[in-house]
C-alpha cells in the first residue's frame, strides 16, 4: 500500500466496515437476545469483540484488516446488548437515568480512548494496542459473568407471538418506534458527519497544530457528553422528553451553524463541546424512550433494529460530510449537517409522542 489514493481508500473501507456488517447483525442478535436472554448476547458481544480486535494484532494487509473489522461489527455489538439488558432489567421509574448512565460511560470513554490509544500507540505501536484492547475486554467479561444477574424470563401461555405482534398490541407503537429509531439514526448521522468536519474546520483555522486542537475539541465534546447524558433527565422530568428532544436538536442545529463563523481553534473547540453536551441530551432521551415504548418481551429486538439504525447513521455520515466538503467546501457541509440536525428537530416534534412515565 502507498500513501495517498490508496491510503485514504483503504483507511475509509475499514473505517465503515464494522458499522456496515453491525447494522446488518444487529437485529439478528437482539431477536436472539430476547428468546435466549440479554445477558449470554452482552457476555457474546464482550468476547466477540475481544476475540476480533485483539486478532489485528496480527493483521499483515489492508484486506486482512477490513475482514477483521467486519467481523468486529458482525459479533460486537456491546452498546446495544448492555441498552437492551438495562432497559429490561431497571424498574420503569428509573429507565431514563439508568440509559443516561450508560450513554454517559460510553461517551466518557470515547473521550479518554483516544488519548490513552493515541499515547499507548506511540510508546507501544498500533499492533500491541490492539492486542491489549482485546486483552481489556476479554478481562471485562468477568465482572459481568459473575455479577450481573438477569430476571427469569416470562413464558407465554399459549402459541409464541411475534415481536411485532407483541408490539402491535400496544396502540401507535409501531409508528412512535419507527419515529423513534429514525431519530437515533439521524443524529448518529450528524454526530458522525460533525465529526469529520469539526477536523476539517480545523485543518482550515490553524495551518498547524490541528491534530492537538482536534484532540482538545474530542475531549471537550465527551466531557459534556458525558454529563449531559445523566443530567438531561431533570430537564425531561419538567417538560417531557418530546420538548428535550427537540429543543436540544434545534440548538444543536444552530451549533453546527456557528462552527462556521468561529474565527479560531479556541471557539471551535468550544462550540463543539457545546455540540457534544447537546447530543448527550438527544441520544440518551431518545433512547430511553424507545425503551419506554417497548414491552419487555422485545427489548432486545428492538434495540438490536435500533443499533442498525445507529450503525448506519455512522456509515453514512463520514460519506455525506466528506461529499459535501469535497465538492462545495468545509462551510457547506456543515450547514448540510444543521439542516439535518432541523430535520430531527422536525420528526421528533411531529411525529413522536409523549412516552407514559
């Protein structure tokens, strides 16, 4: 492999791979999750993902790596599979800041990650980097064995319903689901597209040193993250989540519009934090209430169709973002991303509804 052309084609396809084959598996996963139960698919995930990315290590061609990283996406999973066990297993009351909880530690260690693997990566090499991410997490699968316990499945008398008969007996489910999970595939999009801009918008500002603003506005954008996703629900608790959401997308619409008129890396940085503490209120409040609207028997399906939708949005963003800044500039695609960000304000305040609490 060369620098340049080839580089970028290969960096991309084993960038989108693992989100492509998850947005293909998940559902497959979840259906299983909810007729064998949540916790064998969250322990599965765990040792799937440890297995794939601890195998890199010994990756010798950008073919052998785009195959691994599907695989990654195939049998991880992990999000999805501790959303679902949580949404299940947490009293009603208490759905909403259990899923912030979660959200909230995987945004914490999106922002530490990269620093620690970027620091490891230097003193180490990327092979043995992934050989002890692959290490961590088999390691991590023995708390979860041991500790965390999953309720006895309810046994239907009579024939097994389907899970969209189950959900079917709940009326305007369906639709308020569908609504639902489009939305956490649209800001999944916009997260992911502002991700690659927020980079570019960067490059453009300061001709050197944008790899440390970069690193700076990640972290800040985690950070906020991080807090928002268990603090959000307060606000949801006083106006509802429907109002949350879509307030909390319009603001983040007008967020990424202000990224392009900040004049330097200091409020760039800051206006993305801004952005990461908003879509620390709208992805937790949008996914618990999916786990709201959904039965207990359909948990698992039902998070598995939504980390599809997720996956997708994460493939397709980088695509969008990278068009658009390609073809009419950074500034375009970023007002493309605010419109997208208008877009999810719109489905969330026509067409979702206020879930029972």
């Amino acid at each position: 492999m060369h620098p340049g052309r080839d580089l970028d084609l290969w960096t991309a396809a084993s960038g989108s791979a693992s989100g492509l084959s998850m947005a293909i598996a998940s559902p497959i996963w979840g259906v299983l999750g909810d007729r064998y139960g949540r916790k064998p698919m969250l322990i599965r995930s765990m040792l799937g993902g440890a297995i794939t990315v601890g195998l890199i290590f010994l990756a010798q061609t950008p073919l052998q790596l785009v195959i691994l990283r599907l695989a990654q996406g195939a049998t991880s999973g992990t999000v999805a599979a501790a959303t679902a066990l949580v949404a299940a297993e947490t009293p009603r009351h208490r759905v909403a800041w259990a899923l912030g909880v979660v959200t909230s530690a995987v945004a914490l260690g999106g922002a530490i990650g990269p620093v620690v693997g970027g620091l490891a990566g230097s003193v180490f090499g990327l092979r043995l980097v992934f050989l002890g991410g692959g290490i961590l997490l088999l390691i991590a699968t023995i708390p979860v064995f041991m500790i965390v316990k999953e309720s006895e499945r309810r046994i239907r008398e009579g024939p097994r319903l389907s899970t969209l008969a189950t959900i079917r007996q709940r009326p305007g489910t369906v639709r308020a689901l569908a609504v639902l999970i489009g939305a956490q595939g649209l800001v999944s999009t916009v997260q992911s597209a502002s991700q690659v801009l927020i980079v570019l918008k960067l490059i453009e500002t300061v001709a050197s040193g944008a790899s440390a603003a970069a690193g700076f506005a990640f972290s800040a954008a985690g950070v906020t993250n991080s807090a928002a996703a268990v603090g959000y629900t307060a606000v949801a608790r006083r106006v509802g989540y429907v109002r949350t959401v879509a307030l909390a997308s319009m603001l983040l619409a007008a967020t990424i519009g202000l990224l392009v008129l900040a004049p330097n890396a200091v409020l760039v940085v800051a206006v993305f934090g801004i952005a990461g503490l908003l879509n620390g209120t709208v992805i937790p409040a949008t996914a618990s209430m999916i786990g709201l609207e959904t039965p207990p028997e359909a948990q698992s399906t039902v998070f598995g169709i939504n980390a599809s939708s997720v996956a997708l949005g994460f493939f397709f963003g980088p695509l969008i973002a990278g068009g658009v800044a390609a073809t009419a500039g950074v500034s375009t695609a970023l007002g493309v991303s605010a419109i997208l960000a208008l877009g999810l304000a719109a489905l969330i305040a026509i067409g979702a509804r206020e879930p029972t609490r």
